[in-house]
C-alpha cells in the first residue's frame, strides 16, 4: 500500500446521490480477487451502452476529467453491499480520495483499509467543489492527510475527520496485517516477559 502524505490532484465530479456499489463496480465483475483489470469495470453500467461503447455524456469518459485522481461525489456515495471491489476498482482507475457529505460506513472502512481516502465534507463545500469542476475542469485541490485539510483553488482550506488508526495505516502505507507485523518486536518483548500460560487445550 502507498502512503498518503500530501498531494495535489485534479478533481472530477459526480454529483449523484446513493451511489451505490453495484453502479460502482456490477456483481458481474466480483470474480476477480484482485484488483487487476477493475479499471475497465468501474461505472461500467454507466460508462458503456448496451453494446460496450462508451457513453459520450458519461462524465468520466469525457476529455476533461482525464487525470483526475479526486472524485467529488454525491451524498451516501458506497451504499449498498459491502464488496470491497468498489474501492479496489476506484483505485485502478486512478483515484486516490473521494469527496462526500456522507460515506455508507462499510464502503468507507473497506477504503480505508485498501488505501482510498474518503473524504467527508459539509453540503456548502460539496457544492462548492461541485460548481468547480463542472466551470472549470482543470481544477486541483490539495489533500493534507497528516493536517486533515483539504484546500480549495483559493487558498480555502477544509478540515476533515479520520479515524486515527486509520490515518496513521495511511501515513505509513500499511494495512491492519501491515501494522500488526510491525509490532512484531513489542510482541516478543511481552510474551517473553509473562510466564508459559496453562494450555486449555491438553
């Protein structure tokens, strides 16, 4: 996993609302166990017609979000089931945060945990971030993880809520296994500071 410092990205929007994870990433793609060609399933009921051409007026197939690795979306983005290939597909397309007023808890943490940061945001600044992308498509925010900011073209900046464990897996580019592992020493160091315990099990 790839820590998460600070960056700059373009920002693509997708105002909907209740997005859930079967618009996100279809059923028919979950046979994959890895994230290995999810970039193509990401949407894929919204970006192709009947006969798998793109959709023109799809959003995310257009010129002008080319490159954007934040996606502004509408509010409740990841209900519905709790495949974790939403965020796995996510992040084969490119993104590395999402933007929302409200995340479904389980998308959220499968995020967090993969390596995706969701972003939750009030409904003035949602709007706001909104309006800009669709006026101009080149715009940039700045992601702050270790400040929790995000900061707007003109300087504004937003602060935003993680869950500390979280945050400190994503500075470090671990997962939970990732963390436990590092702990491996202070482990030791106990076990080997504690008596043998009765086995339970002889």
């Amino acid at each position: 996993m790839e820590p998460i410092t600070s960056f700059a990205a373009k920002c693509a929007a997708l105002p909907q609302a209740d997005i859930d994870t079967d618009q996100i990433v279809p059923a028919r793609y979950l046979k994959v166990t890895d994230k290995d060609g999810l970039r193509d399933a990401l949407f894929a009921d919204w970006r192709n017609d009947k006969n798998g051409q793109p959709r023109r007026d799809f959003i995310l197939n257009q010129p002008q979000t080319a490159g954007a690795s934040i996606l502004i979306a509408g509010n409740n983005f990841g209900c519905g089931s709790s495949r974790e290939h939403a965020p796995w597909a996510l992040q084969a397309a490119g993104f590395k945060a999402i933007i929302s007023t409200y995340f479904a808890d389980i998308f959220a943490n499968n995020a967090l945990k993969n390596g995706l940061l969701p972003i939750v945001v009030d409904q003035e600044t949602a709007h706001q971030l909104i309006s800009l992308c669709q006026e101009e498509p080149e715009t940039r925010v700045t992601v702050d993880l270790e400040q929790q900011t995000v900061t707007l073209p003109g300087g504004q900046t937003i602060p935003f809520p993680i869950d500390p464990f979280a945050k400190h897996c994503l500075l470090n580019g671990v997962d939970q296994l990732g963390f436990l592992l590092s702990q491996e020493a202070a482990i030791e160091a106990y076990e080997r500071s504690h008596p043998p315990r009765i086995s339970t099990i002889d």
